[in-house]
C-alpha cells in the first residue's frame, strides 16, 4: 500500500514496529511494555485505509475496536490507542513511553525504497529527499543516553535543506520524543551534527 508520498506497508510496519521494541528493550522497560510498542508501531498507520488526512486518530479508534475484538484488555488497547493517535506531527506529541518510542521510530524510517514513482523526473520533494538517503542508521548508546539519527543523504538529488524543508517538524517531535523517555535526541546528516 502507498498512501501520501511514500510507502506505508509491511516494510515500514516492521522497521517502525522493530524500533520501537528496540528502543524500549534498550531502555530497561519490561517485556510487556515492550510488546505493546511492537505492537503500536505495527498498527501505526492502520488509518490510512480510511484516509491519509488525520490516519493518526482514524488509525488510533480502529486499532482500539480491533484490540478490543481480539480480546486485549483495556488498559493495554488503551496505551496502543493513545501512542498511534500521537505518532502524527501535526496533531500529536509523546504522551508516554510507548508513545515517545513510536515517534522516534517511525520518523526514523526514511529511505529510498520508501518511494513509489519510478521516474526521477516526476519526484516531488517528498520523493526526493526519501531518495536521496542512502543509509538511515537509528542508534541507542545508553552510555550517554543519547539517541542518534544518522543519514547519508546524496547532495546530488537534493540538498539537505531539502530535508529541513519536510522533516523540521519530525525532528522537532522526535527530540521531544527522546525527552519524554529521559534521552538525548542527536541528528547527524553527511558526517555533520546538526541536532
């Protein structure tokens, strides 16, 4: 499925659903917690069947009536409803730990095989900057508690003001994302700390 500019499947379902297990592993939080952040960043984007505007509410009453029919106590179906009806950046904000690892995780996830088109001469910003990365590399060191975001992006398809240009907001969210959870939000682009 591709719904908005880029891929929204099985693909990026599991990289966001990965991550966010990942980091909360990581962190120290019990299998539990663990699972349901699994299980909200596998279910993230379930609203875009409904329509990509406001997927992130949409998304969120969907999960809640299917967790519901599987069976899921409330206060679980609740804690994955309320960290997908957050994930958006225009609507939402890390309202728990849950939550704050979804975020981190699914803004991560740019990458070239995230676009559809095929033809470069019909890419739009969207296009080109998720193309224009290389390699996306999402870092813990517990160490320093410092949560790190590193992209190669290649200057010769866009430049990286580009990445500015759509991602300011994600990156916004992602740092107060990584506050929520005690930790330090650092993005590096071509080698440069920017963040």
């Amino acid at each position: 499925m591709n719904f908005g500019y880029t891929e929204h499947s099985y693909r990026h379902l599991g990289i966001v659903s990965k991550r966010a297990g990942e980091i909360l592993t990581d962190l120290g939080f019990d299998e539990r917690t663990v699972e349901l952040a699994k299980i909200a960043g596998y279910l993230h984007d379930i609203g875009n069947c409904v329509n990509r505007v406001d997927h992130a509410h949409s998304g969120a009453i969907l999960s809640y009536n299917l967790l519901k029919e599987m069976g899921m106590n409330v206060e679980e179906r609740t804690e994955i409803m309320m960290a997908i009806g957050n994930h958006d950046e225009n609507t939402g904000t890390a309202i728990s730990n849950i939550s704050a690892a979804l975020i981190l995780a699914d803004k991560s996830d740019v990458d070239r095989t995230r676009v559809s088109k095929t033809n470069i001469a019909n890419f739009d910003i969207h296009d080109k900057v998720n193309y224009a990365v290389t390699n996306a590399d999402l870092k813990l060191d517990i160490q320093s508690k410092i949560i790190t975001l590193k992209l190669n992006i290649d200057t010769k398809i866009c430049p990286v003001l580009d990445y500015f240009k759509i991602f300011m907001d994600r990156t916004l969210m992602s740092k107060y994302a990584a506050k929520y959870l005690n930790i330090y939000y650092e993005l590096i682009i071509n080698n440069t700390k920017l963040l």
